[in-house]
C-alpha cells in the first residue's frame, strides 16, 4: 500500500532540478509535487527503432552516453522534505536532497534549487565531496520493483522522448546531432527556442543542413560568434551609436563576455548593469553577460607586437578613436597569406572597431629582370640598358 507520500500530485511545486553536465548541461526542470520520473540514458537506439515506451505523464528524459541511472525525485505534499530515489536495476537506494548541492547520480550531477531563488555556480571542489555527503538512507521495495518493471519494458533502448516540448527538443536535436555533437552545445532559450551554437561556419552550415532535413527549422537556430557579434553590433550602433567597444566573446555561450574600452567608456556602474541586462534579453540562451573593461594600449601594443614576431614591414597612424596599421611593401605570396592569417585572428580577439589593419602593396620594380651577382653584379632592365644597385 502506497503512503500519501508516495503519490503523484500534479499541482506545481516550489523546485527546480538544474542539470550540471550531459548534453542537457544548464536545463532546467520544474519539480512537482509528488513524484518526478527521470529517465537517464542513451538515444541512439530509440531512434533507430522509431518506437518511444510509454512514460508517465511527469517524466522527463536526459540523454547521457555512459553511467546513466534512472530515478525519482519526491517532494512532501508541504514542501519540506525532498528524496531522491536511485532505480538501479535490482534494487532501489534513496536519500534525502540538501537544496542548492549537487548530487551525483550515476555519471550525472543535478542540483535542487527553490524556485524562487536564482541559481548559484557551485566551487568545483563541492562537486567531489557532495555524493560522499549523500550516503543511501533506506531502500524501498516497492519502487525497486516499479525500477526492475521500467527496465525490462525499456530494455537497453535509449528513450529519446521528455513530455516537456523544450526538454523533448533539445534531446532529439542532441540525436540528430549524432556523432558530431561534441562540436555543438545544445542551448534552450527564454523565449521557447532551442539553439545549437556552433564554432566556425563550416559546422553552422552543416548543423542547419541537420535542421532542415529533421523539419526543425521553425523551433531551433543555428548561432556562431561572428554571426552573433554581427547582430549584436547592429543593435548597438542603434542605440548606442558613442559606445566605445571591441566585441562579444563566446567561449562560454550561456556567459557571453562583452568587452569595452576602459579609456573610452563613459558609463556609469548603473548604466553598464542596465546594458548587461539588455544584452541578455537579446540573447534569450544566454544566463548572463559580463561586461569587461580592457585598455586600448593592452589592444595596440598586442596589433604591434604581432606584426613584429610575423616580420611584417609597417606603419603605424594613430587617429581619433582608433589606430591604423599599414601593412606595406612587395610582399610575396606566403607574406600575403601570413599577414592575412595574422589579422583574422586578432580580429577574432579584439574585433576591427579600434584597430585596423590596411595592406598595400608594392609592385618589385626589379621582378622578373636578369641579373649577376658579384661585386660588379647588375641588373639588365631592357636591351641597352643595365641597373648597377649601389652596395650594401
């Protein structure tokens, strides 16, 4: 006979699950009241078989390749007692949930947040000792069956289905992905989207060419840096046609990092949180954006010492609001291709709104003349006529 404890009650409840790893890193998950079924594991072979089990209502799925172990969370009708119920195969061990401290279980880590309160990165040194704080306090058998009958009807087939349309999407698209998808991160946004950020051109073709031919064009995006710092610069030069900045970093597309000039910036502490926050709400995938102030020498002096190390002959204009490096002379082709290969990727650093690059070149009046060496060495430049260079 089941407690009150142990029944479903589908009115909302005051948590929110936070996965801290898998292809779902960052999701979130409302907690009802009652129990919430995960089902933790691989998506491929559901895929291949085209037939999804039937999962209550109050479940959700989480895509994780290795060390994936399903299980309940339990929340009191009053909120004030939370456990967490491994349904491992044979056997069920539970335990009490300590809010806002992650929780290993199987290969996964999650986190238990009162909805309420706004999430808080962990120390990374937390995230060892928290499965050693969490021992198993009591088994239950009756869920331990309910384990062994949800297995044998799952078998070793991967689910790839969460009742959560935005949870749901994200899954299937991580399957879509396929083998590729370390080189994507899978990001459900604010406003209902899922978007796939993707490093370079090249995957966000080939991520978009996946979209299309799975039909998910209408609830997914396909984003990059440069395509973002692109819109984003739009709108900033609408409304913040004086800001002095260099651009948006995506090392952390969830933290997107927005780089300013400190001798140029004019804003005040207030108005910097108030862009940050509008900067977020253009990015509906993005928690927060950080903003940081860098020195305009720190960017010269790096464009400078770069040309330097690649040998690269120049000149150097300083104008009002930025400087200008002229990269000039009868440079040869691996000269072009070295010069070019160094200003993208300080453009990719930096931007080209402070410091820009221009090349001219110089046509080698001397190219393709016959010539001798020696001390008495010339250069013959028509018939008739000999160049004698003065030595060195």
């Amino acid at each position: 006979m089941e407690t009150s404890k142990e029944k479903t009650i589908t009115s909302p409840g005051p948590y929110i699950v936070r996965l801290l790893n898998s292809s779902l890193n960052g999701c979130e998950f409302p907690l009802l009241t009652g129990r919430t079924l995960f089902v933790v594991g691989q998506s491929d072979a559901l895929t291949a078989s085209g037939q999804l089990p039937d999962i209550p209502a109050d479940s959700f799925f989480i895509p994780l390749d290795h060390g994936g172990v399903n299980f309940e969370i339990q929340v009191d009708t009053d909120a004030t007692e939370i456990i967490l119920h491994e349904l491992k195969e044979g056997n069920s061990e539970s335990r009490s949930v300590q809010l806002n401290t992650p929780i290993q279980v199987g290969e996964l880590l999650i986190l238990i947040r009162p909805e309420s309160e706004p999430w808080v990165p962990e120390q990374p040194e937390k995230l060892e000792t928290s499965a050693k704080k969490n021992e198993p306090r009591f088994k239950n058998g009756i869920v331990a069956a309910l384990a062994g009958f949800f297995i044998l009807g799952i078998g070793t087939v991967g689910t790839l289905w969460i009742l959560n349309s935005p949870q749901r999407q994200a899954a299937e698209l991580d399957s879509l992905l396929g083998q590729e998808k370390e080189r994507f991160q899978v990001l459900p946004g604010r406003d209902k989207m899922l978007y796939v950020a993707a490093q370079n051109e090249r995957d966000t073709l080939w991520a978009r060419q996946v979209l299309a031919r799975g039909d998910y064009d209408k609830n997914a995006r396909v984003i990059n840096e440069n395509e973002e710092n692109k819109r984003i610069s739009t709108w900033l030069d609408t409304y913040y046609p004086q800001l002095a900045y260099y651009r948006l970093h995506f090392d952390e597309p969830r933290k997107p990092v927005f780089w300013l000039s400190r001798q140029r910036n004019t804003m005040s502490k207030k108005e910097l949180e108030v862009l940050s926050q509008k900067l977020r709400a253009l990015m509906p995938y993005a928690d927060s954006v950080n903003i940081t102030l860098m020195d305009d020498v720190t960017a010269a002096g790096q464009a400078e010492a770069g040309l330097k190390q690649q040998a690269l002959p120049y000149s150097r204009r300083n104008h009002k609001g930025g400087v200008t490096f002229v990269i000039q002379g009868a440079l040869d082709d691996v000269e072009i291709l070295r010069a070019g290969q160094f200003v993208d990727s300080y453009y990719r650093t930096w931007g080209g709104r402070y410091v820009q690059f221009a090349i001219e070149l110089k046509d080698d009046w001397l190219k393709g003349r016959s010539f001798q060496y020696g001390a008495e060495g010339y250069i013959k430049m028509s018939p008739g006529h000999w160049y004698f260079p003065s030595p060195l």
